[in-house]
C-alpha cells in the first residue's frame, strides 16, 4: 500500500501541545483515521473501522480543546481544573471524560457534539465488543448498524474539520487530506 504525504505525516511525532502546529496535526490525524475507518469499512473490517473512527473523533476533539483552551479555563472553577485542561485533557483527551469534555465544548458555542461524542463512544464499545444480540457490552446488534455510524461520523468528522479552515493555520496537506477524505466518503457503499 503506498502511503501518501498525510499518511506519512501523522506517524512523525506530534508537537507538543502548545506548539502553534498541534492543532493542525491533530485534524490531519483525525481526517486520516476517519479515511482509514472507511478503507477498513470496504474490506468488511467494521470493528477495525470503528476503532479508527473513535481516533478520527478523539484527534478532532483534541484539535478544538486546544483551539478553545483559553475559553475553557474560563469555565474551569479551580486552577486544579485549568491546569488538568492544559496537561491532560488536551493531549490525551481521556476516553472517560469525552462526554465531560464535550459538555464543556457545547459551553462555548460547539454545536451537538456531544451526540457525536455519544457515537464516538458507542463506537468504541463495538470495537472492542463487536455486534451484541443482547445490548449488554455494545450499543450495536449487527454489524450494519456500526458500520452505518461509521460512515455518519466520519462524514461530521470532514464537516467539523472543514468549519476550521478560518480557526486554523490551514495547509495544503490539510486541504488534501479533507479532499481524499471527502472523495472516499462518496465512494463507500
């Protein structure tokens, strides 16, 4: 498989989170984890495409935590609470605390993303889970229905991406990674 300059891009190592470049890497990351979601989703690989959507969403939420981290401290009722935005929430984005950290994005003007948080996360129990007749360990009975969620959210991963092109130092690798992402989108089935 010949990996291109995006693909390339996303396996050097990140900049530090408060370097000007973070945000820009972490949305190539998220466009090229929900392109791969959807090669994964073609090869009938829908927990591997699940799991990849679930990074797609995690990098583009880290993106717009760091884009947004001074508005967030705001909402933060201790400095306890400021620095664990700075040193934890950002660059980690802790999987048990993305429902928290898209409540606090809502606060600021982040349109429903916490029902995308919530897909996210469904996701992510079907990776591990897979389909679950009984809703016991994943929020998906069959297969078709993952990878329906698959598709929806690596659709609103390219929305949100490309609503950032005026937030963020835009790129010629950002614009293609989008592009490819985009094309992909209308060619999965």
């Amino acid at each position: 498989m010949c990996m291109d300059a995006a693909f390339r891009t996303v396996e050097k190592p990140l900049p530090k989170p408060t370097e000007e470049g973070y945000v820009v890497a972490r949305l190539l990351e998220a466009l090229v984890e929900a392109r791969l979601a959807l090669e994964f989703l073609e090869r009938g690989l829908t927990r591997n495409a699940a799991g990849k959507a679930f990074q797609a969403w995690k990098a583009l939420m880290a993106a717009s935590l760091r884009l947004e981290i001074d508005k967030l401290k705001t909402l933060a009722k201790t400095e306890e609470e400021r620095r664990w935005l700075e040193t934890t929430a950002v660059p980690r984005v802790p999987t048990s605390r993305m429902k928290t950290l898209a409540h606090l994005l809502e606060e600021i003007g982040y349109d429903d993303i916490s029902p995308w948080t919530d897909k996210a996360l469904n996701l992510h129990d079907y990776q591990y889970h897979g389909p679950d007749p009984d809703l016991a360990l994943s929020k998906y009975t069959r297969r078709e229905e993952a990878a329906a969620d698959v598709l929806e959210l690596a659709a609103e991963v390219a929305r949100r991406v490309e609503t950032l092109k005026n937030k963020v130092k835009w790129t010629e690798e950002l614009d293609e990674a989008l592009r490819k992402l985009q094309e992909t989108l209308r060619t999965v089935k």
